[in-house]
C-alpha cells in the first residue's frame, strides 16, 4: 500500500533535461508524494549523457522524444504499484526544458486521441515523431539561422523589442529554421511543432496542447507585447508555420481535460484538469512564490537571475518573457557565467580554500571595498561578454593585484553590482517591497548574503529550490482550478512554505553602493569598448 493517506491533490510534473519528475501537492500545498525517472540512469537503452546526445560537430545536441515518453510511462507505473490513489487528482500542469521542440508526424493526432488503455504510450507514440532527436536547450548549431532572422526584422535589437531576446542559437523560431532548411522532407511530414512543454501537456490531453505565453517567450517567434506569432519571424523561419504552431494560450488556460487513456489506465477521475504546461524556469518562478518587485539569484555554477518585471525593456542580453503567473507582466531571465567556479577560485587562491577564512574577509573590510572595483571573468562571461581579471583601485586606476581580502571583497561586490546593473538593464527596479530570494550552493554563506542584501538594498531571503519547477506546476494547477474566478496566483500559494529571512542591508548600505554603482558600470563600459576595439 502507499506510504500516505491519499488526498485531494494536484500533480506538477518537470520534464527536465535530465530526468521527468513528478510531485503530488495536497490542498495545504504541502508535497507528499515525489518521484523521477533519471534519462542516463533508468533508460540506459536512450545512450545519453546528462540526458542528451552532444553530436560530433560539437554544436548540435538533441534528446530523442521517445526517451521522454518512456520516462513519463515508468513513473505512471511506478505510481501505479505504489497504490497512488489517482482518483484524489484534481489537476495537473508541469514544466519542461525551455527552448526545445518536438516534431509530430502527420496522422500522429489521430493516435494521440485513440490511445489503447492496455498498452504503455511509448508502445504506441513509436512512428508519430517525424524527427526522433529532438533539439534541445544546449544547441548551438544555429547562428545561421540567427543572423537570417535578425536581419529580416531589421537587426538584433528589433527582434529583442519584438520577441523578447536578440536571436539566439537555442531558441526555437531558429531551430525550426535549421530542420526545414537541412531537412525539409521532415518539415514537410510534421503536422504539429509543439515546446517541450506543450508536447509533455499533449500527451496528458490525448491531443495537441497549445503553446503558453511564457514559454513561447523562448522562441523568437512570440510577439510579447501584443501575446500573438510575429508573422516576419513566423516567415523568416519556415512556411505553413503558425498552422504547425497552433494559437498560443495564456500559461494560466485550463486546456481540457485528462485523455480517456488515464482514466481507463491509471484511474484518473475523468474532470481531472488539464492546465498548459509552460517552461522550467516560468514555472520555477512560480515555485519560489516570486511577487512584482522580487528578484530570485541562483547562485550556482553559472548564476541566473529571475527578474519580475512590469514594464520591460528588452535588450541585446538576457531573455524577457511573458510572466507564468499574471498576464499583465513579464519575467527576465539573466545568465552570469562566472558564478560558483570563479567563486571557489577566489577563495583557493586567496582564503587558503576556506570557505570560514573567505566570510572572515568580508566581515573583515568594509561595505564599498575602500572604492576598491573587480571584474572577474576567467571565462566568457555572457552578461556582458568580457574576458580576464580587471581591478581598479580608488582612483580608478588599473592595478594588477589586491590584498586577499580586499580582493575577496571586489569579487562579491562586483558580482552582484553586475546583477544589480544589468537587472536594471531590464527594467528591473528595488521597490521598498522588494524580496531578494537567494538560491543555489552559495546562498547558504551568510556573509555572501550579507554583500547581495547591502548591494540591493532589500532584504534576502533564502528557499529550497530543489524542486520549484515541479512544484510551481501543482501551485499552477490549483490556480487553473480557480479558472475564471479572478482570484491571483499570490492568494492561491498563500498557504504555500515561505522562505526564510537570512540578511537585511546594513545601515548606511544604499549610500555606499548608489555612489559605487555608477562607477562599477563605468568601468565596465571601458573594460568592453577596450577587449571589443572601438565602435565600426
Ligand atoms: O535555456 C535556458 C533558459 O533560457 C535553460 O535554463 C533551459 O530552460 C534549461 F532547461
């Protein structure tokens, strides 16, 4: 028997790159169910690494849509011989890896609307892909495809205000570009394009679920103002596109109900609703609860920031998309390459690799460093593309070394001034509500909190995020069950676990960092006009 008492309750599934996970949240939005399917690990026959296939050209990277789907039968399975009470399912939704795409051969909707109830879906998907590999989020075979885009809606910054982002290689407006250019008998044989999100909710609705608002934000293809495909870019990437697309819906659109194949199957109560999946990380902001004026930092191998904006202003970095959770706004997407590992170099070279000797620097110098600035990229760093070590002392003179604290200090201060500058790049503003939500192996230094609360000037609070992409999709779910009643995705997560408050800005903080900044972004500009050459 299972280990729980069954209970009402919604699933939230993520279908991740490396794995499909599932978790069960009851109406106190606590989780007691969870389980996941590891693509390397439990599909061994797939061949996978990190749940993809890198090709030889060392751009290309796909995943096979028939892993994904056998992934999704074995967790059904499992929950099955659990005894999971799935009559107690009031409401799924879920998340899938951003960007990627999925490619349904023509006369595959009529096998996904007749599925046999006695066999595993993979048993019956088999011939309805006509691309097997799909491309994935880690695909950067498609700069071609980028610049052709770029130019016909008249240059990269036109696009940005268009759809969101400049064109990048793992957007899927590109990828689908690239299958119909160097595989145009498969573009032929495709009768639906769906995100992987949007394929994953498919398979629930036993018919071609739509694409949602935020994670059609991750195509290029989007109009995110006016919520509609931008016809240029539709017509720069493929013929017949918007009819492969289908009209894209908002991420909160209850979008029918669960496929007779689970209710016969597994014992889903045949009302069960159905609400659009969306990407990993809209539904992650969902999961860590983030409200207008929060900013979420993962401070991880890279570090990302989830910005929620009102008012966006798309820019040549970083990604805005349509906001999962209130339809009026916008979420951004930030990406720092040098998070974690220059983190740990720092300390090695300069705290004897003591994380205690790296917090006792920076207790041990002041807010603002002595106007002592850092820049630490020893590789590319994407926002903004600068390379190597830069330290200016308070004259702004360029030095080739601090002392170990003071450089200790230089590298967090400057870590999250960055933040702070290019989040307001965005269009991001503190707001005196505003919550800074740290995740990732660094939230757990105090003292690194202590530098990103001062530089902010807003209180830190730091959550679990392990599974906030899953479980943002249940709190999303529960939110579809209150389709058409207005009420807000914050009073639906109310009752939700809210994060605990790790540091609060030290008096006198704004002072320092609101003279600071302006120089930081200075030095920055110099740095890039001087590694960029001079402007053509
Ligand atoms: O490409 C990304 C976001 O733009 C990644 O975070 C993927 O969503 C990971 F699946």
């Amino acid at each position: 028997m299972a280990e729980y008492a069954a209970r009402p309750c919604c699933l939230g599934w993520d279908f991740s790159t490396q794995q499909v996970k599932v978790v069960a949240v009851d109406a106190e939005l606590n989780v007691f169910y969870e389980d996941s399917v590891n693509f390397d690990k439990d599909l061994l026959e797939f061949g996978t690494q990190g749940g993809v296939h890198v090709h030889e050209d060392g751009l290309t990277v796909t995943s096979p849509v028939l892993m994904w789907v056998q992934a999704l039968d074995i967790i059904l399975e499992r929950m099955k011989a659990s005894g999971f009470d799935f009559s107690q399912v009031l409401a799924l939704s879920g998340a899938g890896q951003q960007h990627g795409s999925v490619y349904w051969k023509a006369g595959a909707s009529r096998v996904l609307t007749s599925l046999s109830p006695d066999l595993l879906l993979h048993k019956q998907l088999q011939s309805c892909f006509s691309i097997r590999d799909s491309p994935v989020w880690m695909d950067s075979s498609t700069t071609v495809q980028c610049r052709q885009l770029e130019a016909a809606v008249g240059g990269a910054q036109a696009l940005s205000c268009l759809t969101g982002s400049r064109a990048y290689e793992r957007f899927t407006g590109n990828q689908i570009a690239k299958i119909y250019q160097q595989n145009p008998e498969a573009y032929a044989h495709t009768e639906r394009i769906s995100l992987v999100s949007s394929f994953a909710a498919s398979l629930f609705l036993g018919s071609y679920a739509p694409i949602d608002y935020s994670d059609g934000s991750g195509m290029n293809l989007l109009q995110i103002q006016d919520k509609v495909w931008s016809q240029v870019c539709l017509r720069a990437c493929a013929p017949h596109l918007e009819e492969k697309l289908g009209s894209p819906v908002p991420s909160c659109s209850v979008v029918g109900a669960i496929s007779s194949y689970f209710v016969q199957r597994y014992g889903f109560p045949p009302g069960c609703k159905v609400v659009a999946f969306t990407g990993d990380n809209p539904a992650s902001l969902a999961g860590m609860k983030l409200e207008e004026g929060d900013i979420a930092v993962s401070l991880g191998t890279s570090d990302t920031l989830f910005l929620w904006l009102q008012e966006p202003m798309p820019a040549l970095e970083g990604h805005i998309f349509c906001n999962p959770v209130d339809a009026q706004h916008y979420m951004a997407l930030l990406c720092f390459k040098n998070g974690s590992l220059m983190r740990e170099k720092i300390r090695d070279e300069s705290a004897s690799c003591s994380w205690s000797d790296f917090s006792e620097a920076l207790r041990s110098t002041e807010m603002g460093n002595g106007g002592n600035l850092g820049f630490y990229f020893d590789v590319m760093e994407i926002t903004p593309e600068i390379t190597g070590r830069h330290r200016f002392s308070t004259e702004n003179l360029q030095v080739s070394a601090f002392p170990g604290a003071v450089e200790i200090r230089a590298l967090i201060e400057g870590q999250f001034m960055a933040k702070r500058i290019h989040a307001e790049g965005l269009g991001y503003r503190v707001m005196p509500k505003t919550k800074i939500l740290a995740t990732g192996g660094a939230s757990h230094n105090r003292d690194i909190l202590q530098v990103l609360a001062d530089v902010f000037g807003a209180p830190v609070y730091v959550t679990d995020t392990a599974n906030s992409a899953c479980v943002g999709s249940a709190y999303r779910a529960f939110h579809g069950l209150a389709a058409g009643t207005d009420v807000p995705f914050s009073e639906v997560v109310k009752l939700a676990p809210n994060p605990r408050l790790a540091a609060t800005p030290t008096p006198g903080a704004s002072q320092v960092y609101e003279a600071l900044l302006p120089q930081y972004a200075k030095l920055e500009q110099r740095i890039l006009s001087q590694t960029q050459g001079p402007p053509e």
